[in-house]
C-alpha cells in the first residue's frame, strides 16, 4: 500500500456549501449549534471532529491531539447553508415549530436563521404518504427536477461565493422499494431518467444531481438513494464520495454497543424486542406503514451483522428480533426507545438486559451531520471517491463494496475512523498489539 502524505490533500480555501434536502428538527438543530458555537456560546458536544482525539506513534509517546488539528478540515466558520423542503417555514420558524432547542438557543440567533428560507423542493407523495406540503417544483420529469436541483445549487455557489460543497439527505424516510435491473448500471439507469421511471424517488434526483458535479453525498435516511450500483458508478465516474445510509443515534446506536458486548462475552441470545415512541415529522412519516417498512429493514439488519449467527448456531441461530415504532405526538423529538432482551449464559441459564432510552433524535443527529460534511469535504480534497466505508460510524446500515459485511460493531467502526484519518496524513495506523512493550 502506497504511503499517502498529507501535502497531497487539498487546501480547505474557501466557503464549504452545505446542501441539504429537508429542513425540519434535525438540520434546524444542527445549523443552530453550528451558528452558536460559531458565536462561542455553545459547545460541539458529540462531534468527534470538534472535540475528538486522535492518537499518533506510541502510548509512550503521549501524542493524542484534537482531531482537527492534525487533519485539514474545514473551518465551521466557512460553511454556509442552503436547504430544500416541501414547507415555507424559514430555519427559525422550523426550529420553534420543531419544539428541540430551547428559547434560550435560538432567541440570540433568530436573526440568522430567518435568513435561511427553503427553496421549492421536489417531492412525489407517493413516496411519502404523511406529508403535505405546499412548496414543491412544478417539474414534470426526472430530467426537469434534476435540472432544478442543478440550478438551486448553482445560484446558491455564486450568491455565496462559494467553493466547494457537501450534500446530506435529511429529509423524511421514503416509501420502500424493491430496486429495478436498471439499477445495475449507470447506462441503465440514465436511461431510466430518461423514461421518467415512476420508481426512481426524490432523494435519489437529489443524489443523482449531486454526484453527477462531483459533489461528496451522505443519506441520513434508510432509502435506496446512492447504495446501488449505478450510483456507485456514477460517483467514481465523477470524484464524489458516497456513505450511507440512515444517522445512527438513538435505539440503533444503543445496538451497536450492547450487542459487541453480548458477542465478545460469547452469552447466547434468545430474543430482542425494540420499540419507540417519538411525535416529531419523523415518528408522523413513519406512522405511514410503507415508510416504516424502509426504516424496520434498516434496524434489522444490524443484530445479524454483528452476532454472525452462521458462524455460532449455538448462541444466535435460532434469536427473535423485533422492531416497533410508534408516533406519539405528545412527546415531539424527545423520542424513547425501550429493549427487552433476553440473553443466556453458562450452562444455558436465562438472564434479561432491559434498556430505556430516552433521547433526543436530533440532538444526537446534529453532531453526525457536522461530521459528515467536514469529512465528506476532506475526503473529496483527499481524492477519495465512491463508498466510503470508513464514516461507517455514523449509520444504522453501512454501505460497503459488494459482496463485503457490514461492520456494525462501533468500536471497531471508530478504529477503522481513525485509521483511515491517521493513514490519509502519512501516519501509521494502530494496531493495539502493544508487543513492543513486553520481553517475549
């Protein structure tokens, strides 16, 4: 493997464009923090771009510096924001509506916020049934809606002087849908633009309008949007890096933890049981059967990817998992997962972890979102393109090359992070074999 060097990266010059489909709780939440830790009124908790550590050379050496001070990020004092979504409120009437951030957070930067409007977005109810907005293009194509995305994003590059641009789908979750032959090629799929397939969804036209000018894409919802090999194709074909798919933060993330846990001890497990309650435009998309399908194929999978029961039939075979998602209106964005699982031990004896969660959705998305649009900027200057694996860390379900297994486990996510980090500048990754200590 060539040694990469970190004067080969691009310089962060510039206003980072941050485009993203969807104005609601979530991105609300995430340009708010960001404009007051920007003010020095607020800090980044949970962003590991902002206030993450990254070891370098030995434990001896006692090297850990922050990482954005060794990795060439953008400053968030460059990023500018420009937003699409089916309903005309500015960002601060989204951000009050929303019912996330107190007064106290948006009061002082109200100003600001209202100069964020939404532009028209392009929406087809089919895909989700539980939304009514009135701002939506007047297109009659796939080819006119992709034109339309092109031009917002255009007039949005000059009007702010900008330089370079990241893209995150944090619209609401689609309808499920099987994907088509035609998704298996790139010359399959352009032609399926052309005929106005009526399956090809909206966030995929933002993905596709996106990655066609080489601009990095992330999906923080579990649609097919960039996970198919026609859109595979066409972000090698153009320079833009891709990851998805759906922001892992409440119920799912818990998952990724307690799980490893289960399986490093090697206890069996005989069944799991999850539901959630939540009211916010999420929880009211998902209470449409069509659009939890998408989102439940999304939680699943994550159990199997991690216990691997193939490989032990005798702890995992034979485990009952089930998902439940329930709108709530009462309890807004402060959403709580509740578990039950039921796990056995030596000699076959039962034990039960019992886990309740009680979060907040965007809370915990909003650092994801900051870090994926720092890293998706600096993996586009580092001449990265396609799936990038390695930001694994952030979704419920990896993207990966085909035929490889999602990794689920986040300890080994945030390693195969920092790795990638470490070997992008030129350093050596971490082994954590530590023989070089010891007299064998």
């Amino acid at each position: 493997m060539t040694k990469r060097n970190i004067e080969d990266i691009g310089k962060a010059d510039g206003k980072l464009g941050v485009l993203i489909p969807g104005m609601g709780a979530v991105t609300t939440t995430l340009i708010a923090g960001v404009e007051m830790v920007r003010q020095g009124k607020s800090t980044p908790v949970g962003s590991v771009t902002q206030m993450g550590r990254i070891r370098l050379g030995k434990r001896t050496d006692n090297n850990e510096p922050l990482i954005k001070d060794v990795i060439p990020l953008a400053n968030i004092a460059d990023m500018e924001f420009f937003c699409w979504d089916v309903y005309e409120s500015n960002a601060y009437e989204a951000a009050v509506k929303s019912g996330v951030l107190a007064a106290k957070d948006i009061e002082p930067i109200k100003d600001f916020l209202q100069d964020i409007k939404p532009a028209t977005a392009v929406f087809n109810k089919k895909f989700v049934k539980n939304l009514d907005g009135k701002n939506i293009k007047e297109t009659k194509t796939h080819r006119e809606s992709i034109a339309a995305l092109k031009e917002d994003i255009e007039n949005f590059k000059k009007e702010k002087n900008i330089s370079r641009m990241v893209m995150l789908w944090a619209a609401s979750t689609e309808a499920y849908a099987e994907l088509k032959d035609y998704c298996n090629s790139l010359e399959a799929y352009e032609k399926a633009l052309d005929d106005n397939d009526p399956n090809i969804t909206p966030s995929q036209l933002y993905a596709y309008a996106a990655v066609s000018q080489g601009i990095p894409f992330f999906n923080g919802a579990p649609n097919a949007s960039v996970d198919f090999p026609a859109m595979v194709e066409l972000s090698k074909k153009n320079s833009a890096p891709i990851a998805g798919k759906d922001f892992k933060t409440g119920q799912t993330w818990m998952k990724t933890i307690v799980a490893p846990g289960i399986k490093t001890r090697l206890l069996g497990l005989n069944g799991w049981f999850s539901t959630n309650i939540l009211g916010n435009r999420d929880g009211e998309v998902l209470d449409d059967p069509e659009s939890f399908k998408t989102k439940e194929v999304s939680k699943l999978s994550v159990l199997d990817s991690i216990l691997e029961p193939e490989k032990y039939p005798e702890l995992y075979k034979d485990y009952y998992h089930k998902v439940r998602i329930n709108y709530y209106p009462p309890r807004g964005d402060d959403k709580e997962g509740w578990d039950n699982i039921d796990i056995f031990g030596w000699m076959g004896y039962p034990m039960q972890i019992k886990i309740d969660f009680l979060c907040k959705d965007s809370i915990l998305a909003a650092p994801i979102m900051l870090d994926l649009i720092l890293f998706g900027d600096f993996a586009k200057r580092a001449n990265l393109s396609g799936i990038q694996e390695w930001l694994s860390f952030y979704f419920k379900s990896p993207q990966t090359a085909p035929g490889l297994r999602p990794e689920h486990d986040l300890n080994i996510q945030i390693m195969k992070l920092k790795n990638t980090l470490r070997y992008l500048i030129g350093e050596d990754p971490i082994t954590h074999l530590g023989n070089e200590y010891y007299d064998f």
